[in-house]
C-alpha cells in the first residue's frame, strides 16, 4: 500500500492519480454531504463520472457505542 499527497481539487485530483498510476478500481468512503473530512456526494459523483478505472463506493460504517 502507498500514499500520496496531492494538492488541488479532491475529485480532480484522484481522477488524474488514479490515471498515473494506472489504478484497477478506486475504494470511496462517503457519508454524503454531512462531514468535514470525508468525501462530498459532489466530489463521488465527479470521480465516479471521470475516473479512467471502476468505482467502488462504500458508506461509513460507525462503530457502536459500547
């Protein structure tokens, strides 16, 4: 596994990483338009649209309290 850090617009980004480095399929995790950090449902749709490879898109799953 590797990472990278990129700058620049989030989906525009990872479209053009993910065609640099020739990616098989992209993994997003997304709540929606309700978190600071994760991805926005605008940016998924982006990369969905313009990515070079398949999609994988995966909700947050939240831990129960305990």
């Amino acid at each position: 596994m590797s990472l990278y850090v990129v700058a620049g617009s989030a989906g525009e980004t990872q479209v053009d990483l993910a065609g640099q480095l020739c990616a098989d399929l992209l993994i997003l995790v997304s709540r929606g338009s309700n978190s600071h950090w994760l991805l926005r449902k605008a940016t998924v749709e982006y990369i969905s649209v313009n990515a070079p490879c398949p999609v994988l898109v995966l909700p947050l799953l939240e831990k129960a309290a305990s």
